[in-house]
C-alpha cells in the first residue's frame, strides 16, 4: 500500500510489473547467460546487443512503456517523481529491465541534463535519438588521478578558441563507453579555473568518434565488465569540438551537475529498492525450499531476524526516498539536498545488507551468476562510491544539519 | 516539511509546540531536580504530585490542549492518528510534558480501552475521571515469574463466583501504581484456561484500594523509580469485584489487548521520536559549544558523520510511524500489524543509538540528571522490552512476511 | 585455558574464586539490596558501610587476598599485570568485589601514584592506611564547565604561596567522594599555565576535611548513586596545603596521570570482561529455564547466535587485554600505548552489548536491580566516558597507525 | 609484537618476509593483469601457468620456503601451527603468495589428509607431486542441489562393488578444478546410508581424468574466475575408482572432513589477517596522498575512527587465531572446536569490514583490479561461506557454549 500513488501511476505500475513478470523474468537467466558467453571478453570492440533485447525494446515502446522517468507529457508519460518511483523499483527487480524501458544509467541522467539545459540544436541532434533509443551515451566526469568527490580537484580542461573548445583530460568510470550504440559524452572540465568556486567548470558534448579520444580500456566492477554497456577509461588528447556543444555555457558546469545528480541520484536509489523486494523474494524462496539440520533453512538460527531486519530496512528506505521525490516534485531539488543526500547514503547501505543476507542464505549459488544475487552485490557496492561516496554525503546531511543552529 | 499534516493538525501543533518551549522547558530542570528531591525515597507511599504541575496542567486544559490523543471529537479533540503523530512527538521531547497535556502512558491506552470497550458504567467511573485528570491508572499485565511475551503463560486468574470475580495473582512492572492518584488497574488473568488460546484472559477493573491488593513496592528502571508514577510490584490474594466490572466479557482479554496494544505502542514510538529529535539538538548545541584540541568537538573525529547518521535515522523512523499511523486510521489496526511491530523494534533501538550518542558528545554531564539525557537513554533502554521485546516484534514481521509466500 | 597464567596466578585464581563463590555471591543479592535500603539517599553524609563487608574484607585480608593489584612483593603478592588479570577478571564477576580485595577504583590508581611517585612522608600518612583499607581516597580530574578529555583546557589552580599552595577549582565525577572513609584526594591543576603543554599540571595531596573544600553533591549515574563511594561535585576555594603535598613536584602532573591511567584502565577492563562472563551466564540460565512459545526463550529467534557473538566478543576482548598487560610488563607503559587505547574502547563496548543482549533476555528484571545487570549496565555506560571516551581514545590509536607511515 | 612467536618462527618470517617484498610485490600488479589477459576465458581448457610464477616457485623451494604448512621436519620445515601462523599471514598479505610457498588451499588441506590419513601407496601416487609442486588436487564436497551445511544432505554416492568403487554425484566450487596440473581430487559421498550419522560417508581419491569425470564449466565468484586455478561445477557418473583409493576406509569420511577442516580453516584466517593487513596498508596511504576539500582524505569525517577500528580488530582477530593454533598444537583440534569456528566466524568478517572501508578511501580503484582489494572482498565474501557458513560456526559455538550448562 503506497500512500503516494496516484491512480496514473498505479496504472502503469500495473504494465511495468506484468511485463517486467511475463516477458523479462521468464528469460532473465538465459539472458544474462548468454550476454556473458557473447560478451565475456575485455575486447570490447567486439561486444555485441542482445537481439531479444532489442525486441523487448521494440515492446515495452510499443506500450507506451518508455521514457517513464522524464517528467514531460509529450516526450515522456508526464509522470511526476513520486509518481515515477515505483515503476522505477519495479525495474530495479531485475538489472535487464531500466533499459528494456529506456530508463537506465546514465542515459537517464544525460537525457534530463539535454532535457533542462540543452539547446534546441543539441536536444535535436542528441536527446532525440537517446529519447529513441537508437544512440546511447556517457557521463565523464570522475578521473583517475585525484579524488574526484571534491570537485575542484578535476584536471580535465576545457578551453575556447576561437569557435571551438580544446578539450583535454583522463576519465574513467565512464559507464556506457563501451556500448556498440555509444555516441556521445558529455564531458566535464576546467574551464576558468580562476573563477569562484562553482563557476570553474563546464561540461560540453563530444562525439566519442571525435579525433583524440582514446579509449584505453573497460574497467572491470568486482569481475565483471557490465557488458554490453562497460565502465571506460580514455584519454581526450586535444579534442576539438564546436562551442555550440558547449551546454548552457562556459562556466555552468557545476550548476548543471548540481541538476543532473539529484534525480540521478533518487533514480539509482529507486531501483535499489526493487533490487532489495527481489533479493529478500529470492532469500525467502530459498529458505523456505533448502532443508538443513531437519528444517527449513530460514528457520535456522538468527534467519527470521534478519528477514524482518531486511523488511523493516526495505520500508523505511522507500519512505525515506519517496519522501525525497515528494520534496523534489513539491519544493524543488534545492530543498531536497538532505534528503537526497540522505537516501544516497541510507538505500545502497540497504541493498548491500539485504543482498548479503540473501547470499549467506544462498551459499555458493549467491556468488557465481545462476542468481541475480551477486550482481545485486556489485551494484550495491558499486552505489556506495558513485555519484558521491558515503561519507561525502553524510558530510552534507551534518552541514545542513549544523545550518540550523546559526 | 510533514507531508502527511492537515492544516489541523498543524494548528494543534504550533499551540502544544509554544506552550512546551515557553511554559515546560524554560522550568524543566528545576521541575525534576524538585522531583527528585522530594520523591527521592523508596518509601513511595510519601511521594508527593508537584504543584506547579497541576496548575500547567490546567493551563494547557483550559486552552484545549488536552486529550489530543483521543479520535473522539467531543471527548477528545477528535484528531486522526496521523494528526496526532506530530503533536506526540512534540510532547515526546520533554519528560515531562505528555502528562501536562493528559496524553500520558498507561493512562492514554487504559482511556482507550475504556472508550472502545468499555461499558457505559465503566466509563462514568473511571473514563471520565481519567480524562479528567483526576485519577491515574495501571495496566497489569506483566508477571514476574514467567516469560511473559507469551501471554499463554500468564498465571494470575480472573474466577467467576456468582456476581463477582476473584482476582489472584502477582503483577510487576505495572506502571503508575505508586502515584498519589493511583485510583484502578485493568488486570488481565487466565479465565478460561482450557479455552482456545485467545480466549483464555479476561480483563478486569480492579480498584487499588480493593482488600486484597497487595503493593509489595516500587521497581527501579536503572536507579529511577519514576516518581510519582512508579513501577509497581503487587500480589493480589483473593480479591473479589463484581463482575460488571470486567470489560467485554469473559474471555475477551486477549481481544481487548490486541485492541490497546496497537496505538498504545505507536503513541510510544511517537514520543520517543521527539525524544530523539531532543538528544540531537542537545548534542550539537554541546558539539558546537565545548572546545577540544582547537575545535569545537563536533567536529573531532566522527561525530559530524554521527550527527549525520542520526538524521538519517530520525526521519527514517518518522515517516514509518507517520506510515504505520495512516494505515491504523485508513485500513485498521489489523492491517498494520507489520508496521506497528515495525516501529517498536525500529523507532526505540534509534533512540537509544541517537541518545547515546549525545552522552558520548556529553561526557559526564550526560550520566547524571542535568540533562535530559540519561532519563530519555532509560526511556529507550525500558521501550525495547516494554509492550514485547524486540525479539517477539521480529518474529511477528517475519512471520507476516513470510505468510506472503504461502 | 589461559595460555598466559602462570602457576602463582593460578593459585591465587583458585582462592579468589572460591572465596567469592562462597562468600560474596551467595549474599550479593541481600548485602545490594541494604545498600540500596541503608544508603539511598542523596544526603550522603548520612551514608554508612555494611559491615558485613568490612568482615569480609578482613577474612580476605587475613587470607593474604589482599593488594593483589600491587606489583610489590612486599606491600602487595607481587603479581605482574598479566597475572593479575585474571584474578581482576574474577573480581569483576561481583560489584562488591573488588572493594573486599582492596582492589577497587579508584583507590588502587591512586595507591599506585603513591607507590610509585609519593615521597617516604606522603607514602606514610596515605600509602599505608590505604593498603591497610583504613581511609579511602578520591582522584580530582575532570571538570563541569570544560571538555575535560582535553587536559589542556583545566581550570583548576594550584598556585605556589611560599611553603604552601593554594588550591581553587570545580571538579565532578569525583569517585568516592563520599565514602564516610573518604580521606584524601589527589587534585590535579595548572601551577604552570605557560609552561610547555606537558608541564603545566601538578598534582597536590588534598585531605578531604581541608577548609575550603565545599562538596556540593553527589551525581547519580543513570539514577544510581553508587553509594557508599558516591561520585562528587565540589569547589576547592583557596584551599591552603603544604608544598609538600604536592607528588614528585610541580610540574610533574601530566607526567603522573600518564602513569596512573595506564594500570588504572587496565584495571578497568580486566574487570569488565569479568562482569560480561557474569552477564553471559546469567542470560544463559534464564534463556534457558523460561519458557516462551514451546521452548526455553535461548532457543527463540537469533538468540543463540548472540549467545556465540558474545563468547567471541569476549575472547577477543580478553586476549587484547592480556596483550596489553604482557606489554606492561615486558615493554613498559610507553610501549603499550596503542594497546591500552584499544581495550580502553573494545572492552567497555563488547560489555555494553553483552550486558544488553542479558537484559532483552531477563526482560523486566534486567531493569532493576534485582539482578546484576542494571549495575553492569551503568558501569559499561561509563566506562565508555571515564579515563577517555571511546573518541579520545580511538584518535590515539589512529595517530599511533599513521605514525607508522612517517 | 608477537609474544607467541619462537625463534625459528622469526627466522622463517624474515625469510618469508623479504622474499614477498622484494620477489613478489614489486611485480604483483603486472602478473595479476597478464593473469586477466591470458586466463579471461570461460573456455578453462585454454587457461595456461604463468612461467614466473613458475619460476618464483622454484626460487621458494630453493631457498626452503616450502611447504611451511606441515608439521613434519623431513615434508615440510616442522613448523607447528604457532609458528607456521605469522607466515601463512605473510603470505596472505598477496593473492599470488601462497602458491608461490606451495601453501595455497586447497592443496595444502589435500596433503594434510593424505600426510595424516593416507597409506604408503597414496602417499606416493599423490602426496608426494603435491609436495612437490608438480601437481594440483581438488576437494569436492559441496553439491549443488542441497544445503551442503549439513554434511547429512550429501546425495553422492560412494558404492562398493567388487574390488573398486562406483562413484556418482554432482558437485560444485570445487576449487582448482579448472588448473592444467589438476590431477586428482578427494571426492567424498555416501557409501552407509543406513549407518549412524557420523559413518556414512567416505573419501576417495579419484584422478581427475577418470572415465565419467564430466566438468560442466567453471563458476565466477562475484565475476572472477580465479583463474588458473577455477572453481568447478561437474557431475560424476557411473564413475570407477579401485577400492585401495578409498582413504582410511569406507565410513570415515566424517572423521576426517573434521581433521581436514580445523587446519584448513585456521590456514584461511591466517592468510586473512595477512590481507587485511595489506588492505589497512593501502587504505592509509591511499588516505593520505590524496587531497579533497583541502585535507589529506584520511582525515576527513570518520575515516580515522574507521582506521582505529581496523587495527583493533586486526588484533583482536589475530590473537583470537593464534589463541587456537596455540590450542591445536597443545591440546589437539578436538578441543579447540570453538576456537576454531569461531576464528572462522570472526575472521572473514573483520576482513570484509576492513577491506570495505578500504575500498571506499580507494574510490573507483577500489572496484577494478587496480589495486588488490576487489580480490580481497572477493576473498572476505567468499570466505563466510567456505568451510561452512557464518551462521553454521556460530550455532557450533553456541551449542559448545550451552553444553557448559548441563
């Protein structure tokens, strides 16, 4: 029973969940299976797209199941935040699903930046196919050299001539770089490095064909390259590209990044929750079908605990994000910055303690792939850095915390 | 921001909030210190109700501030739980002040069960002197001889003989009996033992004063004997009350305590939800105030990511007592029996995370009664077993959760 | 199996333990509950001994059970810290009985001071009736208006004034303060505010009965008042002494509490472990004859891997502390700095959770004092406060790592 | 300080010690990579031996460190568990390390069995190729398609017919499966189905060639596959093995699973500290060569605490381990059966707590094969359920604890 839903968002609710339900889950395994065999190498020149997935692409657009989360009624289905939040759990259940519904990191989040801040010309030339999902992109914007939670650390640069900017710099963690369909980065740099604070940077648009930019390699996540999408790392040697992919401007990076991340943000917790419904689902489904010692295993020792440790985490975990949606929709992303934070920090700290009571119930089926079990863990481990690690964001929650008593 | 307020409820909520900053907590310390140092002793029978008590409690009736826990809008002040939530957490964050606003346990969940189940007699001699304010009352229930999680291994026994019933039986922790005003006890016992298990107890109205009832003396809680409530141990041989006074009927004990025990334990949870929002502000007013090693303490070592942690924990035990709340007004207790046992393992293991965490920044001075530190890390420590340990709240959500799979 | 005890210790193990499964424990309960009888009042001029205890103090002595913490053959058995651990380990089984041994705080740190640092004159008039368990005495340190973890910030001065020192200043958490024994204490102040940082302390020897000494009260920790030691609060106004009061000099302050704390902690501790061996066996005894839902409640929910989680807590806890005194012993107190830092944390926290898991096990009668628990309950609590809290001490432990990467 | 190391000990250490510094670390990153780029497959039939591994081996046992692990003088260097302890933490300190020693799992377990419980003309065939490095062996115990906690679960069948035996069953993560030189694995099965618990299971050697040996692929840990060595997954049918391959003799499976598995899982803790340590290492001087927000990130929010909590628990796992070796070498592995599961419990849950925080002070690099601490995690993880499940430890634990009660 979730107090916020609306009638609308029940709705699609209900076709997200049958579809996730008859036409995902019934082929996940054999899925992922045959994405690792096909796409199990580091080569990943050679990495290759489902055609079922392809089809189940085809599908859920056909339905009217596509581009859920942009808060726009023509280009998207008008859904508010709160209203997104469910259907994007629902996608978390299984890691296949937030692209089948055109709905997955980081495309999400670039498309939002084009959406809010991209001019019509690069809305036309790059949020239209993305909104398609015939092209897909990357989000550069961590580097390997310093420690990228603080921003003034960035290396990379970006600066005018004449109708151009010269764009120089390492990244990596680039998701998506890898894909067959990558297209275009946006690309965060220095641009005034003498300007106050939070007017150093901008981020513009650049072509991954573009001269200059040399993919070194995908980085592997705890073993896994998340193929076909891949975490890269490349070098952008004195790549050129025309001002006009500069977005909003020079100098409004940080404002942009600022917009991107909070539903980026509540977007990676969403579908964290659905992660957790699906793991506490498959530790009690295991429990209750293995037999030791003359039980049931979920009855053994602290196991029932740590079910209803699991469930009264969960809840709290949606309230608290819902509730952040709710301040974003209502008040605006700039009076949800604790909140958002907060969930940063609270749902991925969930998932990893779900998914590993659900793997301690697994046994050795929770570590290999033959369970959604041990990606679950790599993504919620992997969550607890991205966007921003833990402690960057209990730093904000104590800041604005401590604000108060000014 | 609090989603789920009315505009009544918000009303209600800035009276009760003026009254306590203005009229409580200026003079809370020396209220207690006076406390303690009248009702310092054992010997209960001589512990005295403080004046200036009385007459705040007849300040905040005289502005209608009374009773505001009752969903009876001629009796009470006929607010929602969901309304009432905020106004009990604000109450919550000085000891002192639930009584002052005749919203107090036990006497808040003997008033209900006299409002739901009582009859009219009933209520005319003890519901209406309890929302009054007249008398207190206790609710016995616990025993000391047996685990009593399980109320199947109750002991003490309700027998009919002709138009009474004789009550025996050893109770303890039973709150309120060492106050002055100490008037009646609902007492629950075994009257049908060979009956199906849930229609074994009844429950019964039992004057203090009955011959027969036995006060044996008054418990410490950690060294507090919390006067002038107390927490009594009796025996009762042989006491004989007509049988009008049990409520319900025979039998329907176990009925009546599902009834009493689902917003008796959220009322719990809403104050102590205050309690903790009380300990963090002490402890970043102490943190941003004392000086160690050149800094304010706060900022030493981890405390700024404890503070973080704390609100984090807060507002994630609020929205669910604000969610378990809104299913008790809209779908019935029944329905929220997962988030009722929910809040009672979650909300009192925050606050005792939350308070000490605030001793730890208070050093000494969070030990003694010059803050109100160490009452509210009593308060926390006494609610993860009062009304059933965490452990049986557990097995509760875990048994609901797994009812799901069935 | 203790791998560290040797044969001397052992012989003495056997005694302790017999001496206090026979003598003390079987009466614990009563001579506690005469305590709280006799001496529960704040007015504690009025407190008195039980003499009870003073017998069994005499029968300890008589059978050379006595000054066992004392590292001298002569004034004490001339045990080193590793043998004494576990005999202090057995003490802390019994909240009497360290007193009974005269090995209780804090008149065996201050008896170290003496031992170590008092002059022929200061070491006759207090040494030895301390030995003789004739006077008690009272460690001055930490003060009200200050965060007191920080040395450099007291406030209390001890002022040369030809062959006197004037003494002013506010101290609390005075430990024995008032005993009716209670006969001197050692007062740490500023003689040297502009000394280097580790120069600017003196310790002076203050008799209780000095003009000038005001005692304001006794604090209760957590509702107790730990009678008849009591810890006090009071103001030294220009309290005159000899010069010759003051230990090894002035100056010499710091130099003195470095060496006191150290033996002093582990003291603390060694008796720590031996109150959590005390509460594991108590939560085993009544986890396993009550009986809740068909089985003894031990076999309910995570009950027995809590069981487990507190035996491992415990070795460990234990052979940390045994490390540390084998360091003492053979490295000396400036080798074992890291160590001491790390029982000073570890143990008072494994104490807290085991005790904790005890209580949720007794239910209602691990709140008052009919058990031992509550009393191990508060003594944790402090613990994790006095000598350093758990952050003071955790900062030491980290800038001793890190100095390891200079 | 190691208090219980001995003389040799010491030598040994320093031995070991500069070999790993000097031979292995400096060229550890670029034969784990080259590793990746060779062994990447799921095709394990291509996986190939690094040649300077080879090489390293040869050094190693040129120099006597070799087989450090088997307390015999003339096999091995005589070492008890004591003094083999500090070693095998060496070498935990790099992934590559032990095999580097010949004291990599599960070899040394293998030679363990076949050193204590083999016959003359097994020790031949197979202990002495694996001391001598030239083969590798294989444990197959766990199954896929039942709790393997419970030994009674086992389905594989070991039958007696004639003068050989017929073996059948599926098992999985059976490590080193997957290696060139896997030669031989020790398989154990039913063999008394009818017989007491503890006699119905027996262990035999079975060449990994064998006839109906069919190795259906090998399993990713968290998307590893430990290349060269593997984690396989295979199904034996109908296969035929001579009777004089049984070890000991039908029906004592059991008994030397539990001989097996003391030495192995304390060998694991061992070379778990050593990794933790390592990881410690790193997270400090990751911590304090990168900058943000104007500090060293060390010293950002709670990361100092974090890193005193490291090193507590550091020592207190590692005492607690070298507590039972100490138990294992004096008293033998039957009374040391807490100890040993809970080491097993207490190890690998300090190194998944150290590692983790390592990990999020190492950011991005903490995820990919960069550093070794995505190795490490693996490892930690893998480790809670190898040898048996937290959970199963802990109820060992508890019942050893519980047992002291009757």
């Amino acid at each position: 029973m979730n107090i916020y839903a609306t009638e609308k968002s029940q709705q699609y609710l209900a076709k997200v969940k049958s579809f996730i339900d008859e036409q995902i889950l019934p082929i996940e395994a054999e899925l992922l299976a045959q994405n690792r065999r096909i796409n199990h190498s580091s080569d990943w020149t050679q990495w290759q797209l489902l055609p079922q997935i392809e089809t189940l692409k085809s599908q859920a657009k056909a339905k009217g199941l596509w581009n859920l989360f942009l808060p726009d009624a023509t280009l998207g289905q008008g859904l508010t935040c709160v209203e997104y939040a469910p259907l994007a759990e629902e996608m978390g259940r299984s890691i296949l699903a937030p692209e089948i519904f055109n709905c997955n990191a980081p495309d999400t989040g670039n498309m939002e930046v084009l959406y809010h801040f991209g001019n019509e010309q690069q809305q036309n030339q790059w949020l239209n196919p993305l909104l398609a999902g015939d092209i897909r992109s990357v989000f550069a914007m961590t580097e390997p050299d310093v420690a990228s939670s603080d921003a003034t650390n960035m290396q990379a640069t970006i600066i005018e001539d004449g109708d151009d900017v010269i764009v120089n710099g390492r990244k990596w963690w680039s998701t998506g770089l890898g894909h067959p369909n990558s297209n275009v980065m946006i690309f965060m740099g220095l641009s005034h490095p003498d300007a106050p604070k939070h007017q150093r940077h901008s981020m513009v648009l650049v072509p991954v064909n573009t001269p200059g930019v040399n993919i070194t390699r995908m980085l592997t996540a705890y073993g896994d390259f998340d193929a076909p999408y891949g975490h890269g790392e490349m070098e952008l040697i004195n790549v050129r590209v025309p001002k006009s992919n500069v977005i909003m401007g020079l100098g409004k990076g940080f404002e942009i990044a600022q917009g991107r991340l909070g539903p980026g943000r509540i977007h990676h917790c969403m579908r964290a929750i659905g992660a957790a419904e699906r793991a506490l689902a498959l530790a009690i489904e295991r429990g209750l079908s293995r037999v030791a010692f003359g039980q049931p295993i979920i009855k053994l020792g602290g196991n029932l605990e740590r079910i209803a440790q699991a469930r009264m985490s969960i809840e709290q975990a949606r309230l608290l994000t819902l509730n952040a949606a709710w301040k974003i929709d209502n008040l605006g992303v700039k009076h949800a910055m604790t909140d958002i934070s907060a969930i940063k920090v609270v749902v991925p700290n969930m998932l990893t303690q779900v998914v590993d009571m659900a793997i301690q119930l697994y046994g050795g089926a929770g570590m290999n792939h033959d369970s959604p079990l041990a990606g679950f863990a790599t993504m919620a481990r992997s969550l607890r850095l991205a966007d921003g690690p833990d402690e960057v964001h209990m730093a904000m929650v104590s800041r604005l915390e401590l604000a108060k008593y000014k």
